[in-house]
C-alpha cells in the first residue's frame, strides 16, 4: 500500500493575480473548460486558415511528462503545437511564455493563464529557481512542457542557438524532448506583424524523442542537451536549414 | 408552515428589526473603529485588520441579506453560487480537484440538490443524498485506479455532504412564504455566535477548548457564545413561530442552543480540515477574513439541523405548489 498524502494546490493561498503568474498554478474545472474552448477553436482556426498538418504524430511519447521543442518565428508556434496534442497530454500542456508581454496585465495574464495555460518565464529575474520549480512539476505534475530553447521569435526565419534551460528541466531524467520543426510560421504570423494572415499553410514535422538520463545536471551537463536537442530540431528542417523555404504543394 | 402576514418582503417585524439591526451595528461598531484610529489606542496594524475586516462585512452584508430579500429564487441561487464557491476551496486545499470526475459529479450534484430546492421537489431533494453519496462511491471505479479510492471517495462524500445536500437546507426553507425572518435569523445569529465566541473568550479567559484543533478558542468563549446565541435565537423564535407548536420555550432555547452548538462543530471541523493540512486560511477571497469557507463554515451544520427542527413541528412550504419546474 502507497502511502496517501494530501496535497493542496500548489498554487494555494495565492491572490488572484499572483495565482495567473505562478509557475505552481494549477487547473481546476473552470480552468480545463475554458482550455478546452480555446484548444478547439485553435484547432479548428489552424485547420481552416493554415491547412495545418501534422507528419511524425507516432513519435510523440504514450503519454506526459515529455517536453516538445521546437523553432521559434511566430506566436503561433505555441498554438500550433499545443494544437498537435490529444487527450491528457493536451490537457496537461503547458507553453512556456515570455513573463513579460504575455503575463504584463491583469487581463493578458487571464488570457495566458486560462486560455493558452502558459507560464510565465521572465528574463533576467530569479531563474534558477524558477527552473527549479519547473523542473519539479515536469515530473511529479506529469506536464507536458511547450518551449523554444531560442528563448526569442526569429526576425530572419534562421534558427538562434538554444539555451541551456531546456537542459535545466530534464538532464539526469528519462522525460522524452520531442524535438520538432514548425514550418511556414513565420509567413503566417510574422513577428512583426499585429495579427496572423490567414491563408499562409503551416507544417509540423515531429521528430523521435530523446532522453538524457546521463547528462548531469549542471552547466556542461545542459550544455551538452542544448546541443543535442538544437542538432536534432535543425536535423528536422527541410532542406537544411534554408530560412524560409517554399511550402511543398501537395496538402 | 412560519406564520407570515401578507405583504412584501418587509411585512414580518422580525424582517425589518433584523435588517435595522445590522444596519446599527454595522454603523456603531465603524464609529467605534474610527473612535480607536483617532484617539490612536491600537497599533496601526490591528486598526488596519479590523477596517479590513469592517470593509469585508460592508460588502458580504448586502450579499448575503439582499437575496434573500429579493425571495425565493434569489435566495436559492444565493446559496448554490456560495456552496460551488465552498467546494472550490476544499478541493483546492484538500488536493481533491486533481480528481477531475469526482470534481465533475460533486458539482453537478451541488446544481442538482438546489434545483431540487428550486422546484421545490422534496423527495428529490432528500433522495439526492443517498443517491449522490452512492454515486460518488462508484464514479471512479471504472478508471481502474484503486490507489487512493478510500480517501478520494470519503473526501468527496464529506464534500457533498458539507456543501450540497448540507448547505442547500438554507436555500430550501425559502420554499415557504414565511422564510425571510427565519433564514435573516440564522445569517445573523451564526455569525453573532462567532463574534460572542470571540468577545467572550477575550473578556473572560481561562482554558482552552481543544487547543491542537484552534489554539485560540477558550472554553469560557464557546460557553459564552451559546449563553448570547441561545437568549437572542430564542427572543427572536417567539416572534417569528409565535401560535405555533414550536412557540415553547423549551424547544425555543433548544433551537438557539442547537444554532450555537453546531455553529461552533462547524466552525471546529473547519479547523480541523486546517490543521490536518498545515494551513491558516482556506483562501484569500475576503480580505481580513480568508476565504468564503472561512467565513460560512458556521452555516454548514446549521442549515439543515435548523431545517429538520423546524420541518418536524411545522414543514416547510406545505400549502405551496409543489415540483414548480418539473411539473
């Protein structure tokens, strides 16, 4: 017999607000209903404006913890791989997204926290344990974690070098990353531009999963899964890399 | 049936006085507060906790009196928004939330037992108990999930228990004309009884009630409270049940001592729900105060011993048309 411990809400006692911005909130009926509205319509919007398709679906791990990377030119990015999740695994996914434009008000930290069910990652401000407690709920919360190691949306459609904060989550864990490669983002929602242009095709190519059970965690240890994640996401792109290469015609 | 003379919601003198009489206090002990800021007797920070918790009353006041004013809908809806707002801390605190389906049936169960309310359906509003506490027992069995059924199922029964078919009580005596002074009694005396628990304790001292479970809860206040509780529950109860059987005064001061008796079980099994989790509030949606639990937890035994008190000598809405939606 397993021990039985009660757990309250890591997010317990929190002011409203401050619960939309921790990195400890967690979901309740109200929260999942709301998620799954706008999964759907995302999902549906994706399919219709973008002709979204998916090619690699059979790599994605049974079920969470796992990580899903990817490149990063367009907000739609997040949408479009959170949109590539079913079952628990979409329930439980969350995109990691700047603090700073998605978490800045009351009502955009409504919208990021219920809607989209981001986190907040804030640049330049208590990281380490931040990652920590991300770390953490990876793996007891079982989550599924959306992120782009670039740390910031491509202006040129060239992939930036990742960040070792991918490696602070998983070096030393049997958590899959799944790395995956979004094609024709940038077109479709250009980080320039207000709003997205419909019409523009978006593809996802999902790549096999990687594990790092003995990368060690520290410095050199999330170096070296950086490396190999960025490797295998750049591995993904068609034609090596070429920013912003014509969509294949066929749908 | 409560005797009741026609007219709107103001026709029961027991309506009016109570209403006045919170308006009064409300009043006096504000003056009282702003007394103490100006002559500077008490620490910033404890004129800053009472204007707090003042402020809180100013606004929960008119929420909890203003709907039952309005009448019967009102009054029921009232209740099942406070009872869905009761469950969310519980599960919060308790972890239950995590256990999507039972969450889903508790819910649905707290909507079903006030719409029983609602239509004034009475054998569906007490089947709902068994049925639901079955029902919960059962939900999560086909998810094959044995580890930790014990404890999710009793949480969830004790949850339903608590917050639907317990609280729903409250809503369901609206179903007679006569309800406003009685339901306006039980809002007002539970959360006197608090105050006299309080105010006792600190005037009189001595020992503790059960130190592990609140550390700050004398015997002196819980004897307290019922002495005030029980005279004013009683003094009101000859004039809202006067030529009825209950207009007696023994049953009359057992009405007031029940009212204050499980106030304060209610009170000490929210604490006991606390301590057990290593918390001091259950939320923090009323500023001086914590959570809507932390304020309500009074009501949650009350309403329906009061109710079956009450239902035994008198009934509730027996000359009223029964099953109003269903038909």
């Amino acid at each position: 017999m397993e021990e039985w411990k009660l757990r309250p809400a890591r997010d317990l006692g929190l002011r409203p607000l401050d619960r939309l911005r921790s990195l400890g909130r967690e979901s309740g009926l109200v929260s999942l209903a709301l998620n799954a509205t706008w999964r759907r319509s995302v999902r549906a919007y994706l399919a219709t404006a973008h002709r979204f398709r998916v090619e690699g679906r059979e790599n994605l791990p049974a079920g969470p913890p796992f990580v899903l990377i990817a490149n990063h030119a367009s907000h739609l990015d997040a949408l479009a791989l959170s949109a590539a999740l079913r079952g628990e695994a979409a329930r439980r996914a969350h995109a990691m997204a700047a603090g700073e434009l998605f978490f800045g008000s009351a009502a955009r930290s409504a919208m990021a926290a219920y809607a989209i069910n981001a986190l907040p990652v804030w640049r330049g401000r208590s990281r380490r344990g931040d990652l920590d407690t991300m770390r953490t709920r990876l793996a007891e919360d079982s989550l599924v974690y959306i992120l782009f190691p670039e740390g910031t949306r491509s202006r040129t459609g060239a992939m930036a070098p990742f960040q070792p904060g991918l490696g602070m989550l998983v070096a030393g864990t049997q958590i899959p990353v799944v790395p995956c490669w979004l094609e024709g983002a940038r077109a479709a929602w250009p980080a320039e531009s207000r709003t997205p242009r419909p019409g523009r095709p978006l593809h996802l190519t999902i790549g096999p999963a990687l594990r790092f059970p003995d990368a060690r965690n520290d410095r050199t240890g999330w170096e070296a899964v950086s490396t190999a994640a960025e490797a295998a996401v750049r591995r993904l792109a068609p034609r090596g890399m070429q920013p912003g290469p014509p969509e294949p015609s066929s749908n | 049936m409560i005797p009741h003379p026609p007219g709107g919601a103001f026709a029961h003198p027991v309506t009016t006085g109570i209403i006045l009489a919170t308006i009064a206090v409300l009043t006096v002990s504000g003056l009282a507060i702003l007394w103490l800021s100006k002559s500077g007797r008490a620490k910033p920070e404890f004129r800053r906790e009472l204007w707090l918790r003042w402020a809180s009353w100013c606004v929960l006041l008119p929420l909890m009196l203003g709907p039952v004013l309005l009448g019967r809908p009102w009054t029921i809806g009232a209740v099942t928004i406070l009872a869905l707002l009761c469950y969310r801390e519980y599960a919060r605190a308790t972890g239950l939330f995590r256990e999507r389906l039972l969450s889903l049936v508790i819910v649905l169960g707290i909507l079903a037992v006030n719409f029983a309310a609602l239509d004034h359906w009475y054998g569906f509003f007490v089947a709902l108990w068994p049925l639901m506490a079955c029902l919960l027992a059962v939900a999560t069995i086909p998810l094959d999930r044995p580890a930790g059924y014990i404890q999710r199922t009793a949480l969830a029964i004790l949850a339903f228990m608590l917050f639907g078919a317990g609280l729903a009580h409250l809503g369901y005596m609206a179903n007679d004309p006569g309800y406003r002074p009685l339901v306006l009694l039980l809002l007002t005396a539970v959360a006197l009884n608090d105050v006299a628990a309080f105010t006792c304790g600190k005037l009189i001292g001595g020992p503790k009630l059960l130190p592990a479970t609140s550390p700050n809860k004398t015997i002196s206040g819980a004897l307290g409270a019922v002495v005030v509780t029980t005279t004013l529950v009683a003094l009101v109860g000859v004039a809202i049940f006067r030529g009825t059987p209950l207009a007696n005064p023994v049953w009359l001061i057992a009405m007031g001592a029940l009212v204050s008796v499980a106030g304060q079980a209610g009170d000490l099994l929210l604490s006991s729900i606390k301590r057990d989790l290593g918390i001091k509030d259950m939320g923090t949606v009323l500023p001086g105060h914590g959570g809507v639990l932390d304020r309500f937890n009074s009501l949650l035994l009350v309403a329906p011993a009061i109710f079956h008190l009450v239902q035994y000598f008198l009934g509730f809405g027996l000359t009223q048309p029964t099953r109003l939606i269903t038909g």
